[in-house]
C-alpha cells in the first residue's frame, strides 16, 4: 500500500458525517455456537454513528521536505436485543457505545539527488463501553465492561536512484496491537499463578 505525500502546495479537507437511527437498518448478529444455553443471537437497534475529521498535506522545505497526515475521530451508539431462549433477556436492550481515533502521519525527505527517507505513522485506538458480550444473564457484571482494541504501525523506507538503471529500497516496519477487556467491577477478575519450579 502506497499512502499520500505531502507536496510542494499546501492541500486539505475536512469532513463531518452523521448517521441517525432512522437512516439505519438493524443489523443482525447470529451465535453459531451450537453449545450455548441460551441461544443468544442479537439485533442492533437505535444505530447512532457521528464521524469527522481532516486531512493536510504540503511542504515544510519546498523541494525538500513534505508531510501529510489524516485524522478521524468516530463517536458510535446502539442497543444490542438480544434474542434468547432465556426470558430474563429476550428482547430486551443492552447498550453499547464506541469511540475511535484514526491517525496517520508521513515524512518525505528528499536530501539529495536521487536519495529519499520516508518514515510513516498509523494509529487506530478504539474502545467500546456496555455490552461488550453477548448478555448471558440480566446481571450487568455477566455482560458490561470496557474493550480496548487498537494497534500502531511504524515504518521507515530509504530509496536510492542509480541513474535510470538501478534502485535500492532498504525498510523497516513494526506492528503493535492491542485487545484488552475489562470487567465493570474489577474484583471479580481472579488470577492463579501456575508457575512451576524447575
């Protein structure tokens, strides 16, 4: 994947959308766990979606030394209603919001004749409060707590021009990545150390 790069004119735009309940569909998500209980599968209802951002690019040294970047920020609500054998839970609304924040950011250098350095960042941090899982039971402490998910990408690139004839591309990257869920009430979270002696 190529991105954007900044140039020697400044260029960018912002955008806002907003998706109200009304324009939206409910969208179905069906358990295919045959050994579940209680058979939950969910509807979504009541999708609220608020989104914008903006992008920029241009130069810091013209001729020299570009930068672009991209960011986007997602606001999200729903009710998760959840379908089950149970009648505790059948039908009833569970909510669950959501939050991210998208962000990319590249430098071009070029330091000499033919000679370039391009380092490129990504982040895309994400979190959702409420009903993180499917309700087994009415008990929020069964269903409700906080997801955190997200990852960072970096990425340098050094190319080099050999007249018309001849490239060299050196690289490196690094992913991290993140999945943590955390309970409304941290005490129930036990933690049994099964360390052996050797």
């Amino acid at each position: 994947m190529i991105t954007k790069s900044g140039g020697n004119e400044f260029h960018g735009d912002v955008f806002v959308n907003y998706a109200v309940p009304s324009l939206r569909s409910d969208q179905e998500s069906v358990n295919n766990t045959e050994s579940d209980i209680n058979d939950r599968d969910s509807v979504f209802d009541d999708v609220e979606t608020t989104d914008y951002g903006a992008v920029l690019g241009g130069f810091i040294a013209k001729d020299r030394l570009w930068f672009f970047t991209a960011f986007n920020h997602s606001d999200g609500s729903r009710d998760r209603i959840v379908q089950a054998s149970n009648p505790a839970i059948h039908g009833q609304p569970f909510r669950e919001e959501s939050t991210y924040n998208l962000f990319s950011g590249k430098l071009t250098f070029n330091f000499a004749q033919g000679s370039t350095l391009v380092g490129t960042y990504f982040r895309d941090p994400e979190h959702r409060d409420g009903a993180v899982f499917v309700p087994p039971s009415p008990d929020p402490n069964s269903y409700a707590g906080r997801s955190d998910i997200g990852s960072e990408d970096y990425a340098g690139r050094f190319n080099q021009l050999f007249g018309s004839t001849g490239v060299l591309t050196l690289q490196y990257s690094r992913h991290n990545d993140r999945f943590q869920l955390k309970p409304l009430d941290a005490s129930l979270v036990s933690f049994q150390d099964r360390t052996r002696a050797s």
